[in-house]
C-alpha cells in the first residue's frame, strides 16, 4: 500500500543530496584521506623533507609496548565512563521520572553539568581532588587514606573515569528521562494491579522498553569515551604517573601535537578509526539484535 | 590532528582576508611584523609593552605582538602556520625547542645571518656565556635572539628552617646537607620537606651541568644529530634512588610534572622547592612567610660550575617552505632585536620580572642603582651567581642542552621517574627505559632531518 515517489531524472535528487554530502567529504573524509596518506609519510615538524616509508609506521606504533598499554587503558577507561555514565544516569532519571516535589528543579540541575567543558569539568574535579589543594583530597588524607593521583595510577584512572563519566551523566539523563517518559502509564498500572513489585516492573517492563534508548546511548557513550575525553585527560593527569592514564586518542594527541611526529600519530589515528568502525559494526550487528523497537 | 588542521585554516583564513588591505597600505603605512609570543600575564603585557616603545621609537615598522597560547602551543602554531606558508617574523621560541628550529633548515633565518645581511652590530661577548651558549652554533654563530632567560634555584621556608634548628641564613650545599635538613624538618613535624617543579630540568639537566657530567653525546647535541643520552651514569642514579627513597621516606615529595609543584612551595606546604628562578615573582606575592634563595645542591665530592639556563629566545621565520623575507622585512626585525639589546630594556624587563639580566652591562647597571640590597629584593642575584659559578667558564656540559625531540625526552623522563615514584621500577631501572626511549626518539628526529 506504501505511495512510492520518484524523481524524474538525476539532477534533483544529487542536488538534495548535495549538501549532506559535501559536509561528509569536507569533514570527514577529506581529513580522514589526509591520515591515511599521512601514515605511510615520515616527514619532519615543518614539512620540508618527505619520505614514504609504507607500513613502518604502523610496524612501529603496534611494536611499542607503550601503545599497547594505552590499548588496555582504553578498554578499561571507555567501558567504565560508558556503564559509569549510563548506570548513574538511569538511576537518576528513573528517581526522576517519579512523582516528586520539585521535580523540574531537579531535572534542571542535573542537566547543568553537559553544559560545561571537559577542559573546565576537569578543573573542577581537579579541584575537589587534588592531594593538597583540593576538598576531598585533603579529606582523604586527614582519615589516613594516602591519596595522591600523581604518584597513584589506579587512583588517577579512577579520577578520569569520575570525571569523564560525570560530564555524560546529564546527556544520558536527558535521553532515558524522554524514553521513560514515552512508556505508556497504562502497563506500568496493569502491572501494579496483577501485583509486580516496583523492582520486578522496571526490569520486565521499563528496561525492554528503554532497550532502544539505551543502545543509542550505548553508542554514543562509547564514542563519547574514545574521542571526547582528551581534554579531560590533559587537564587532570597528562596520561600520568607513568602513562597510567595515557589512552589512544590522548597519544594521537601527544605524539602529534606535542611531539610532532605526525607519522606516528597519523598511524595511531588510522587505527583508532578502524577500530571505532569495527566497535560500531559489532554495536549494530549483535547488540541491535536484542533492542525491540 | 584536527586542532592542527583548523589552526593552520584559520591562519590561511585570516591571511587570505587580510593581505588585500595590506598591500593596499603598504604605500603609506610602515612595514607590519608579526611577532608570535607564548607568555601568559603579566608577563605577556610587559612583552608587548617593549615591542609598543620600539614601534613608538620609530615610524618605518611597526611589530605587532600577539599572544598564542603556551610556550608548546605558540611552537605548534607557528609550525602550522609555515606549513601554510603565513608564519609569523619574529616567534617566541622555549629553550627545549630549541633543537628542533636549529634544525629546521629553511623554515629559519639565523640570527648571525640576518644581522650581517640588514648590517646590525649587536654585542653578543656581553651577554651571559650560559645565555649566548644556549643559542649558538658550536663556532659561536648566534641562532636565534635571547631574551626571556630564567636558571633554577632552590627557595626554602625560613620559619621552617628555624622550627627545625636549622640555620635560615644558610642553605645546604650538598645533597647530603640536603638530606639531613629535610630529615629534621620531617622530625620537626613538616609534612613535606622538600618538592620539585619541572622535575627533568632540575633533577636531570640542571643536575647534569652543574655537576659537569654529559646529559648525551656530541657535547648535550651540540655537534651534532647523532648525539645519544647519557643519562644512566653514577651519578644519576644514585641521585634518582635517592629521591625515590625519600619520596618513600616522606622527606620528598613528588608535586607533578612541568611547573606543577610549584603552588607547593607559597602556601606553606612544602619547606623547600627547587624551581624556575622565574618563581620569585608569584612567591613575593603570595607567600606568608619569611624565605631564602639558594643555589642548587652538589654531592659531596665535586665543585659546582654555572647552571643552564630555560626560558625563551626569539627566531627568525620564513614566510612559508618557498617564500622567504623581504629585505625590508628583515631590516626591521633587526633593528627591532638590536632595541631589546640594549641595556636599560633588558635591566628593566630583569627587575619587572625576575627574569635574568641577559648581559653583564644590563646586570651593572641593575646593581650599581642597589636593586639588590633592598630587603625586598634579597637573593634576586642568587641566579646569577649561580649562572657565573665555577668562573664562568663553561665546558661542553654546562653549555645547554640541544636535542631534537627534546619536548618528548623531557616527558618521557618524567614519565619513568613516576614510575619508579609509584614502585614499579628502581631508579636504575628508570633511567635505563628513559635512555632506550629517548633514543629513540633521537634516531627518529636524526632521520627525519637527514632526509634533507
């Protein structure tokens, strides 16, 4: 029964199209040619000499145990902003979404904190954290608890994931409090009459139903924790102790920016895009598979 | 990547609008140069005061001072903007990037020829043999124009050091003296006795040329790309098990990397600091307590000579990879360098800041109005004693230090003292990870600048 339309001829739809498609090619695969291209080069700060040097790059970046323990820093740190941001934020819209006072004042402020920079989010944790100026740094070591991230690198990845988590937290609030609030009143009330207990309605009823909220988020959060974070990084720990806190995108940055090897850095970006590609497909493929829409 | 890619369009962006009027003024209005610098303020505003009285002093050029960020971030900025063929005259450079632009081949007019060419006498035998020696040749050749040049000193608490029946006229000159001082100021209940701020530059290089041993070959990089790190010798690592050791102890404490222990020191928390002479001026603000100014400490055993200095000097940029300076163009940032050499610019930039008095006349000058025997300024000579220790006379590892790459080395030194500081590793073994990836980096750098 659906009403097909189609254009007559070729020019009007390319037309359409045009501007999404410029848009892509400027920004997304006009710069994403110039890593690859970048890549194979090794060439010095100022791009004066140039040499084609293949899959050295590569070879090199995947050969440095450094690399390779950013790889795992990743994984840790990216899964737990992810579930951090997304299990705080559930909790959070679900209290929400309940009848209470001053519900709207609530919601308001825990939509603040999107609104702020990672660089300055940093900041503010910075100064809640640190071991001499910072509130609850000083706490820590008044009770006896030897709280120093810049000496501690499982105290410093805890201190990134807080961060980092925390500016998510208001994003995905804001999604599950709209799905939460798209779940009709009228299952939720047939489950109370047959009995269901607040626990057993959410995770029967309120979950599935928000299964495709939370994929979206799920997505979004992970890209979130591999390309966004790098500001919070660089203001909180610098990827130190060490490279206790040195993930992928924050050594693209490094190597790239400060050390000017562009060679090096364009590979690591190159990787980072297949891998982010590979995780997206994987999302789609099996993940997507349990979401009802 | 995608900073740089913006930074170098904006830059194209601003140059493709700007240049029609440019041309168009040129007839009447005095040659523009750009003049790229990285201070924050105050700093920054007493900079581009000087660049406002030279161009108030003279009607044919007018520079034109402009803030880019940090020392790193103005390096980066002018690279992009190279490659995009609009970099700036004139670009303030620190000292650790110094081995990249002496390296940088056509991208960089240096000094000594672009005064012969515009025909400007600038007396180089004045300035302080640490700070000429940093930007020259091996055969004396000036590179690049010193300015903003500060060393490292020690600043302690005297309170403490009273508290602790320790001598507050005095400090230590060893390690050992070091050592016993902060053990008593631990048992006198302080909770840091001790801190540093750019940990690599004190404990490494500072270390290194004091105590007269090489940093890396080819006298610190001097003669050549080939150099290799020296660092895992003796006496780093006992200097390295050392801190590490009373880091556990509690008579140190590690404060983070680049200038980030040094808000340690003003508000009382740690007793003593080894940091930027450049300090002073936040310390006079900020402290609430009595303290001095030392030189830094030796092991028992040897005879300090001249520390190196850090800071900043400024270089001469090409327009682009094929686009060079027009004469005009040079001639004025010549006679705009020859203004900040003289005496009264450079004694009055050292008096508002704390900077060092780059050349002897401008430190005279400074000392024969008694700048330094007013209580307020107490120990502000102590840099450049320090700067002239051992006679003066400089050898080949107490010259400064030129490594490319040297922004990474730097971190990646950091980077394994941490570790050591965390128990990871020993300082030996710190020492010896940073010597394998440091040269690493060389060989990289070496390779990429051979190609040309």
């Amino acid at each position: 029964m659906r009403k097909k339309v189609i254009f007559k001829g070729i020019a009007l739809p390319w037309l359409l199209l045009l501007p999404q498609l410029v848009i892509t090619g400027v920004f997304f695969f006009w710069p994403a040619g110039q890593a690859i291209y970048g890549s194979f080069l090794r060439e010095d700060a100022f791009g004066l000499s140039r040499e084609f040097v293949g899959l050295e790059n590569f070879r090199d970046v995947l050969a440095d145990p450094n690399y390779l323990a950013a790889g795992w820093n990743t994984v840790v740190f990216s899964s737990s902003v992810a579930i951090g941001a997304l299990g705080v934020a559930l909790f959070l819209a679900v209290q929400a979404d309940k009848a209470i006072r001053g519900a709207d004042a609530y919601k308001t402020m825990l939509i603040w904190p999107y609104a702020v920079a990672p660089a300055v989010a940093a900041v503010l944790w910075l100064f809640m954290f640190h071991p001499q100026i910072g509130l609850f740094g000083k706490a820590l070591n008044g009770i006896g608890i030897r709280w120093d991230y810049k000496v501690n690198g499982d105290q410093a990845m805890l201190l990134v994931i807080m961060a980092a988590a925390w500016k998510q937290v208001s994003y995905n609030f804001i999604f599950f409090l709209a799905g939460l609030q798209s779940i009709p009143r009228a299952v939720l009330e047939a489950a109370a009459i047959d009995g269901a207990r607040p626990v057993r309605r959410f995770w029967t009823i309120i979950f599935p139903l928000l299964a495709p909220t939370s994929f979206f988020l799920l997505v979004v959060n992970i890209v979130y924790a591999f390309f966004d974070t790098f500001g919070t990084i660089h203001a909180l720990t610098q990827g130190g102790p060490g490279q206790a806190t040195s993930t992928l995108i924050y050594k693209v940055y490094v190597d790239g920016v400060q050390n000017l090897n562009f060679g090096a850095s364009a590979a690591q970006s190159v990787i980072l895009m297949a891998i982010v590609v590979a995780l997206t497909a994987v999302q789609f493929r099996f993940v997507e598979r349990k979401v009802h829409y | 990547m995608f900073r740089r890619t913006i930074m170098a369009g904006a830059v194209a962006l601003a140059a493709g609008f700007g240049a029609p009027a440019q041309a168009q003024a040129q007839a009447t209005a005095p040659t523009e140069i750009q003049f790229w610098h990285g201070l924050t303020q105050p700093l920054g505003g007493m900079l581009e005061q000087i660049a406002a009285d030279f161009n108030a002093s003279q009607n044919r050029y007018r520079i034109q001072a402009t803030f880019r960020g940090s020392y790193p971030e103005t390096m980066v900025a002018a690279i992009a903007a190279f490659r995009a063929g609009q970099a700036p005259g004139i670009v303030q450079m620190f000292e650790v990037g110094t081995g990249t632009m002496m390296a940088a081949g056509r991208a960089i007019k240096p000094l000594h020829e672009l005064l012969a060419e515009t025909n400007t006498r600038i007396d180089f035998q004045d300035y302080l043999p640490g700070v000429r020696g940093y930007y020259s040749l091996t055969d004396g050749r000036m590179m690049s124009m010193p300015f903003n040049s500060s060393t490292s000193v020690v600043f302690y608490n005297k309170d403490a050091f009273r508290r602790a029946n320790l001598n507050p006229d005095a400090f230590p000159e060893t390690w050992e003296g070091v050592e016993a001082a902060a053990r008593a100021l631990k048992a006198a209940g302080h909770a840091c006795p001790m801190t540093t701020a750019w940990p690599t530059w004190l404990m490494v290089e500072q270390f290194s040329a004091i105590h007269n041993i090489p940093l890396a070959t080819q006298a610190n990089g001097m003669g050549g790309l080939n150099a290799e790190l020296r660092i895992n010798n003796p006496l780093l690592v006992r200097h390295f098990n050392n801190l590490v050791a009373w880091q556990r102890e509690g008579l140190f404490r590690y404060g983070g990397r680049d200038g980030a222990a040094d808000a340690l020191f003003p508000n009382g928390e740690c007793a003593m600091i080894f940091a930027s002479s450049g300090l002073r001026a936040r310390i006079m603000r900020e402290a609430q307590f009595p303290w001095g100014v030392g030189m830094l400490p030796v092991y028992q055993g040897t005879t300090p000579i001249n520390s190196i200095i850090g800071g900043a000097s400024f270089w001469v940029m090409n327009r682009g990879p094929n686009a060079a300076r027009s004469a005009d163009e040079l001639q004025g940032i010549a006679q705009f360098f020859a203004w900040i050499a003289r005496p009264e610019v450079a004694a009055k930039w050292h008096t508002d800041t704390g900077f060092l008095p780059v050349t002897r006349t401008a430190f005279e000058q400074v000392r024969a109005t008694g700048f330094y025997n007013q209580p307020a300024n107490a120990g502000a000579d102590v840099p450049i004693q320090q700067m002239l220790r051992g006679g003066g006379q400089m050898t080949e590892n107490s010259m400064g230090i030129r490594l490319g790459g040297f922004v990474e080395i730097r971190t990646i030194i950091q980077e394994e003292l941490e570790r050591a500081f965390q128990g990871q590793q020993t300082g030996e073994q710190a020492l010896a990870n940073a010597t394998t990836r440091g040269n690493v980096v060389l060989r990289n750098f070496e390779r990429q600048n051979a190609a040309r």
